[in-house]
C-alpha cells in the first residue's frame, strides 16, 4: 500500500477537539470556550453582585492581608494562610509560610491601591482571586488561591505576583 497523509503513522497524533473546532463556520469567542469547557466555573467582578456568598468572604480576607495592621500581626495574618502556603513574588522570590510572615510583619509600608478584583470559583471548595495593586512606582498583578478543607475558614494557599511594564 503506498503511502498517504490519511494513512496512519506512529508519528501523527490523533486528532484532537481543537482539529475538530477548526472546521467550525460559527465564530466562538473566547468567552464561549471558556463557558463550554468549565461549565461550573463561576466569575464574579467585585463590582457586580453576587449571590456567592463564598466570593465575598475570599474576596474580604484578600483585602485584609492587604491592611498594614493585619500584615503587621503574625498571628492575625497567620490565621488567614493555609499552612501549605508558597508564593511566587513579583521579582521571583519564593515564599512559604513562616517567611512570608517575617517579612510582613517587618514592613512598614501604606496598602496599594487595588483595582479590577474579580473571584472566580474554579472548585467547591478553591476560589482564584485576581487584581491589579498600586504602588508609587509599581504595579502588580496579583493572583490568589485560597481554598477551604472540610467546611473550615477560607485560607490562602498559593499567591503570586507580577510587575506590570509600564
């Protein structure tokens, strides 16, 4: 038999979903892949109302661990991480639970203005928070996972930052 593109081969991968899409004549925005491969996925702005309570509570204890007071108290600030927390920062330092503490309660600096904070629920029980953070010659993008373990208090377990180019 000689050889063709249809014939099959160990080095073609077989086809996949996104083969499938190519064919598509109907425009799909990204919104709608989003929506058709996480159809439980749930995003809200903070903006906007919502009817997860879940959300504000995630969204409330961000704000907090924001607040130079909270950050200040290692056992205030402490009750809000998960004790598996790690954080990637903003210049690729990584972070765990007792450095991150150390140096919060080392600082002395105002919060940063915060805007576009949006929680999306990614599971029953882990929310993504995201949001730009302002300071006085940095902008950061930030993004939370907080996740809640068999109906306890929400804690963060993983954050990561990244400057924003002006």
């Amino acid at each position: 038999m000689p050889w063709s593109w249809d014939h099959p081969s160990p080095w073609r991968r077989p086809p996949t979903r996104a083969d499938q899409d190519v064919h598509r004549t109907d425009p799909v925005s990204p919104a709608e892949a989003v929506a058709t491969a996480a159809p439980d996925c749930h995003r809200r702005d903070v903006h906007t109302s919502g009817a997860d309570p879940d959300l504000d509570d995630v969204v409330a204890r961000e704000r907090r661990l924001l607040d130079p007071v909270v950050r200040r108290c290692r056992d205030t600030a402490g009750h809000l991480l998960d004790p598996d927390f790690r954080e990637f920062g903003a210049f690729g330092r990584v972070w765990d639970r007792d450095s991150i503490l150390a140096a919060m309660a080392a600082e002395d600096a105002p919060p940063p203005d915060v805007d576009g904070i949006a929680a999306t629920r990614v599971g029953a029980d882990t929310v993504l928070v995201t949001y730009r953070a302002r300071r006085p010659g940095r902008t950061t993008l930030r993004s939370s996972l907080w996740r809640r373990r068999d109906g306890s208090d929400w804690l963060l377990y993983f954050h990561q930052g990244t400057v924003q180019r002006s």
